[in-house]
C-alpha cells in the first residue's frame, strides 16, 4: 500500500503541469462529452485507474478505468503497481514518469469527457490523463498531464506560457565624444572598432507559472559570432539588484557562454514568479569580424523547465555589432589618362582618431618595398579620424592631414530587424562637415562596410639649384648684357670722333 501511496504522490507532483486545484463533491449528474454549441473541443479527458483515497491519497481498491489498458473495472496487477512505483524514485524526471503512466492509457477510445471547460464535475476518484488538442489562446501552450480526483470534480486552470522572456542588448557609445556620454545606450546594435571590449546584457523574466515548481532550471546560452571572444571573468550575474557569486556555473567553449542555474528558486538565487535574472559581460572585437550590413550576430537564448519534465528552449533572440572600414586610393595627377589620375607608389599613411578629446594612433601603414598604392583601414567604427600622409612620393607635394567622420545608425523595427546607414564625409580639423575646397571624397557601400576615398598628389615645382637651369639664365642674359656694353661703348667712341 505504501506503494500506492507514493505512486498517488507522484501523480499529485504531476498535477503541476496545469497548477492544478481539486475540490472534492458528491458523485452523481451527468458527465459533460461535448463541448458548448459553437464551440470546438479542446480537452480530452482519459480516466485510468478508479479507487479509493484516504486523507488524499490512495489508499485501496485500485482498478481499470474505463480508458485504461486493461479491463475495466479488474484490478491493476502488482507488476504494474510495481513499475509505476519504482519510476517515482528521486532522480527521475516527470517525462519519465508520465511516459510510463500513459502506457496504460487508451487514447484510442472514447474519453470520458470533453470540452473546452476547466471544471468536469462527476467523476469516481481515481487518476486521469489530461490531454490539451486546442491551439490554445494568445499565450498559453498544449500539454498533456496527470491528475487526480478524490471525489467528484476534476478542475484544472490551463497552462499559460511558462516561458522565461529573453533578452539580449549591446552597449553603444561615441568615443569620440566621451567615454561616458549620454550616448551609451544599451540597444540591439552597435559599432565598434576592432580590438574593443563590448558590453553585452543578458535578461531572463521568470515567468508567473514558476510558482508551480518545487524546483525550477534555468540556463542562459549565448552564442557569440565568430568575431568576438568572450573576456575571461568579465560576466556580473544579478537577480534583481543583487549581485550573485554563487549558485550558477558559467563555461565558455567554442563561442559559447553558458550560465547555469540548477535550481533559481532555491538559495542564494531565490528567485520568483515575475523575478529578473541579468547576466552584464564583455567580449572583444577580433580579426575574423565581419565588415558591413550583415554584421556580427550574436544569438541568446534560454533553456527551462518544461511542464513536462523535459527542458524547453525559447525562440533566440539577438544583438549586432557593426564594423566599417576605410580604403584609402594613393593617385597622381596624369594628363594621360581619362581620369587625370593614375596610382602613386611611394607614400606612406597614418591613421589617427579622436578619443575622449585626445588623437590616438589607429594604424600605421608602412611600405617597405615602396610599391603599394592602396591602404585599406580594417575594423572601425563610428567616429571622428585624421589621416597623415607620413611619407611622401618623391618628387611629390605632401598634402596636409584630412579629416574625416564615419557616420553609422542602426534602428530595429518590432520584429527585431535591424537597418543600417552609413555615412563618411570629410571635416575640418574641428569636425565640421566640408562642403567646398575638399580633399577627399568618400564613396560607401553598406554590403561591405566600405568606405573608399582618392587621395591626389601633385608633382612639386623645380626650383633653382647650382648648376642648373637658374644659373644658366644668369650666363645667358650677364653676357647678353656685356656685348650690348660693348656695342654702346664702340658707338659712343666713334660719335665723339
């Protein structure tokens, strides 16, 4: 009988799947097998065991139900009291179980009852499978589950979605403005340079139905594209307000963050229905990134507990991280061609930017063979840049620095989509938008992230130098000058004759 007991015990936990709530009433009235005019059916109402409970359990006289496998009204073999006893041991999971319990359910007859009602008054006491056909309403989900009747009416209030609510943001900010403006935001893109440390969140909204469960797994898993790595120890776990060191596990493997949560109900989680679980970490922009409009994509999803037993997943959400780059065309003036210009070899460029008031060096291209003509700048993000021509072609002109902004935004529509703009325009040393006397003229392509620019060097004008052509002018006109001296010298001599 103590069998029994703990097999009624386990049926009991099952009841949770639905929240449900048991009222005992006297038997007798006709059950209800259809649902109202009009109206579709939605639960199908199975009866397996009939018997007798006793202080809420059962306690004697198990029998078939009329749906169960066996024959109405027989009892239930020992050998089967036996299996649903032993499948009711610490360890198993509620799929377990149930699978075991709906062996010995006929799905295939008639149900005891149907309809789209919670409430089935009139039933013998015993246990009843429950199982949901209906597309359900707005936010509520299907499911099959267990319960039990003492006596008389089976009620149960259906499973609305018990999934926890995701979220996923990226921080984004101007440092060119400040390291700390009113422009960081958390948002679902963002721009960065490569080599940066981005801020993620990660958000779970436990959902009210956690208040059904005696225990309740929760894991966070974000995948992070393969152009971002995460930064060891950076990730700050809250429920709440409060800071968590313990109670979860994290691990990081092949661009997986996982945070763990074998139970948040329990100490020092103590999680509730409606409680916030954040996760806050970095990770950095690496040299696989992706340049351009199809971005960096990361994916956060969250593993749960299902109704069930089993461990559900919700539907990924994600946040994007932008990079651009710049392209920078060495060309020379040339008459010969169509475009009065041609690649110049010999240059060098330097590629600076403005950060929290101050230029920081970017990049430094050399060119040690002296041949390169384009100079691509990988990895950038919205901002203010200067460019130095820090080594000129010889018998070239240098050109003074330009300056240049990378203009990005990024907007999400409701269905998360996000929409890229890119603008680069060239500034004066202030960040003053130029729209005469410019230097640079910058081309852009979204696909890509590029932004593409010529820069024209003219050739130098030759000036004196001993031994050249100045010097030789000199010769040439001071003798032309000492023979028409001569000429008015012999002239004026014969005129005094």
């Amino acid at each position: 009988m103590k069998r029994i007991q703990r097999v009624a015990s386990l049926l009991l936990a099952m009841v949770m799947v639905f929240a449900m709530t048991v009222t005992a009433f006297a038997s007798g009235g006709d059950v209800p097998e259809n649902p109202p005019a009009g109206e579709t059916g939605r639960y199908k109402i199975y009866q397996i065991f009939t018997g007798t409970f006793a202080d809420g359990e059962l306690s004697s006289n198990v029998k078939w139900g009329q749906n169960g496998t066996g024959t109405e009204g027989e009892p239930v073999s020992q050998d089967i009291l036996d299996e649903l006893a032993a499948v009711s041991a610490p360890g198993n999971t509620d799929a377990q179980k149930l699978a075991v319990i709906e062996k010995y359910c006929d799905q295939t007859g008639t149900p005891i009852a149907q309809g789209n009602s919670t409430e089935y008054p009139n039933l013998a006491s015993g246990y009843y499978l429950i199982v949901d056909e209906g597309t359900g309403a707005e936010g509520e989900e299907t499911s099959t589950a267990i319960a039990r009747v003492t006596d008389g009416t089976l009620k149960f209030v259906p499973k609305v979605n018990s999934e926890p609510v995701p979220d996923k943001k990226v921080q984004d900010k101007d440092d060119s403005v400040s390291a700390n403006s009113a422009d960081e935001s958390w948002q679902k893109a963002a721009d960065y340079d490569i080599g940066d440390e981005i801020p993620f969140l990660l958000t779970a909204t436990l959902p009210a139905t956690v208040a059904n469960y005696d225990t309740y797994y929760l894991a966070f898993v974000d995948t992070l594209s393969a152009g971002l790595d995460y930064v060891e120890n950076s990730a700050v776990v809250k429920v709440g307000e409060t800071v968590l060191t313990e109670g979860y596990t994290l691990t990081y493997e092949e661009h997986v963050l996982k945070i763990e949560f074998t139970d948040v109900k329990a100490a020092p989680v103590s999680a509730t229905a409606g409680s916030v679980i954040t996760v806050e970490y970095k990770a950095k922009l690496n040299g696989n990134a992706s340049f351009g409009e199809n971005g960096n994509v990361n994916e956060f999803r969250l593993d749960y507990t299902n109704g069930d037993g089993t461990t559900g997943s919700t539907p990924p959400v994600t946040a994007v991280v932008f990079t651009f780059k710049t392209v920078v065309n060495k060309v020379k003036d040339d008459e010969t061609t169509e475009s009065k210009t041609s690649p110049l070899e010999g240059a060098e460029f330097t590629l600076n930017k403005l950060e929290n008031g101050e230029w920081k060096q970017v990049k430094e291209f050399k060119n040690a063979d002296g041949t390169l003509t384009s100079f691509s700048f990988d990895g950038l993000d919205a901002g203010r840049y200067q460019l130095v021509e820090s080594k000129v072609p010889d018998g070239y002109n240098s050109i003074d620095p330009i300056y240049f902004t990378i203009e990005a935004t990024h907007t999400a529509d409701e269905a998360g989509k996000i929409t890229l703009t890119l603008d680069v325009y060239e500034t004066d040393e202030n960040g003053v938008k130029l729209t005469e006397n410019k230097t640079a003229e910058f081309t852009t392509t979204l696909t890509d992230g590029t932004a593409t620019t010529d820069i024209v060097n003219k050739q130098g004008a030759l000036l004196p130098s001993t031994g050249g052509i100045g010097t030789t002018i000199f010769y040439v006109v001071g003798g032309i000058l000492v023979v028409v001296a001569g000429v008015l010298l012999v002239t004026r001599r014969r005129m005094s004759r």
